[in-house]
C-alpha cells in the first residue's frame, strides 16, 4: 500500500475538499437544469464522499504531526 508523507497527506486532503465543493457546484448547476456528465444527486453522493476521505485524511496527518 501506498504511505503518503505528512505533508502529502495535508495537501491531499486539502484537495479531496477543494474537489468536494467542485462537486456541489455541479449539483447545483444541474439543479438549475444543466447536467454536466451527472445527474444533481449523483454529483452531491460523490461531494459526500470526497468530503468524509478529505476529513478523514486531514484528521489522520494532523494526529501523525503531534
């Protein structure tokens, strides 16, 4: 498996929540009537789950730094 740096791991998750927001913007893009690849509740279900691992791997480098 793949060990990721500490620093890695801040920018990594950093990015998987960058990339959540995206998400949403599509969602509500495609709310307003525009599908982009996506249907609206498909695109929040991706949001969700960038979020939870983005959280989730900002919370673990933060515990290996101290």
């Amino acid at each position: 498996m793949l060990e990721l740096r500490n620093k890695d791991k801040l920018a990594v998750g950093k990015v998987l929540i960058y990339a959540s927001v995206v998400s949403v913007v599509l969602a509500f893009m495609g709310a307003l009537g525009t599908d982009l690849w996506l249907a609206s509740t498909q695109w929040m279900l991706i949001a969700l789950t960038l979020a939870v691992w983005g959280v989730f791997v900002l919370i673990e480098a933060q515990f290996k730094i101290r």
